[in-house]
C-alpha cells in the first residue's frame, strides 16, 4: 500500500530529486504570490514583470524587489 507524501506545493512539477532547490524555490514563489503593499497609498500591488509592480488603487508603475516588495 502507497504512503500518503506530504505536499510539496508548487514544486510539485520537478518530481524526485533536487531536494534544496525545490525547498528554496517553495520559499520564494510563497513570497512573491502574497498580497503586496504599494508605498506611495497602501493600495494592493501587483507583479507585471521583474522588478515592475502596478498598484490597482493608484494605477502608478514603479520599480522594487524583483520577487516580492521590501519593506
């Protein structure tokens, strides 16, 4: 009988192997889909590209973390 794995999340994709790199890769996919603040109105900002965030409230573009915002 099959043993029930525990979940893997998003880097589920890979399969067996490359143990670290899933674990990393989980850290920073975590980070970058959550809810970011924008710093100019507090509004909710979203990723379009690397480094470039839109917020929805403001609808001003700027530049910041590549992944996620810092604060």
């Amino acid at each position: 009988m099959a043993v029930k794995k525990k979940k893997i999340g998003s880097a589920g994709r890979f399969g067996a192997g490359y143990g670290k790199v899933r674990q990393k890769l989980v850290a920073v996919e975590a980070k970058q889909r959550k809810r970011q603040e924008c710093p100019f109105c507090k509004g909710r900002a979203k990723r379009q590209a690397k480094a470039i965030w839109l917020c929805s409230k403001c609808g001003k573009n700027f530049a910041g973390g590549v992944f996620h915002l810092e604060d």
